[in-house]
C-alpha cells in the first residue's frame, strides 16, 4: 500500500519518516529486480527544514555526506542504492526536503 509517506518502484521502496529531531527518507532495495537487494540509504534533514541533507548507509548510521540539495542527495543515495538516481520513487510527503 502506497499513501503520502511510502512509495516503491522498480524494486525500491521509499518511506518518509518524522522524528522528534528529523524528517527522514528510508531507501530499502527491497528485492532481487534492485540493482543490490537488501541495500539502504538514508536522507535526513532537521524538523525545521533549514539544515543541511545528511546521506546515510541506514536511519540510524553514521553520517556519510551532507548536501544543500535534494538532487544532490538523492544522487548519493541511488549511488549507495546501485540504481540511477531518477529510480528512486519520492513519497509526495518528502518532496520538499532541502528547501
């Protein structure tokens, strides 16, 4: 089921996350069709939405990059992914991250 939070396309499912401190995107390459199966990659900003995009191997790793841009982000996290960054499904909710 898909709804503003989630999305899943060509083996990838997206779901988007807010915390006490973060907005959060959850990359997970969900199945054998994903370039790496069991793969994931995280985005997250502050609540606030001013900070700059942290990348992550996972919701709780360490912090591998940060970006002012979602696009910019993005690109890293299809790069961890193994898929092109335009295969990456963005829930509606998530949209506005970076800006």
């Amino acid at each position: 089921m898909t709804d503003d939070r989630t999305a899943e396309a060509d083996g990838i499912r997206a779901n988007y996350d807010e915390t006490e401190t973060e907005r959060v995107l959850a990359f997970e390459a969900s199945d054998e069709t994903a370039a790496r199966p069991g793969t994931t990659a995280a985005i997250a900003q502050n609540r606030e939405g001013y900070a700059m995009l942290k990348v992550r191997p996972t919701v709780d790793g360490e912090e591998l990059e940060r970006y002012y841009g979602f696009d910019m982000a993005l690109d890293h996290a299809a790069e961890l992914l193994g898929v092109a960054p335009h295969e990456l499904p963005v829930p509606t909710a998530a949209e506005d991250l970076g800006m």
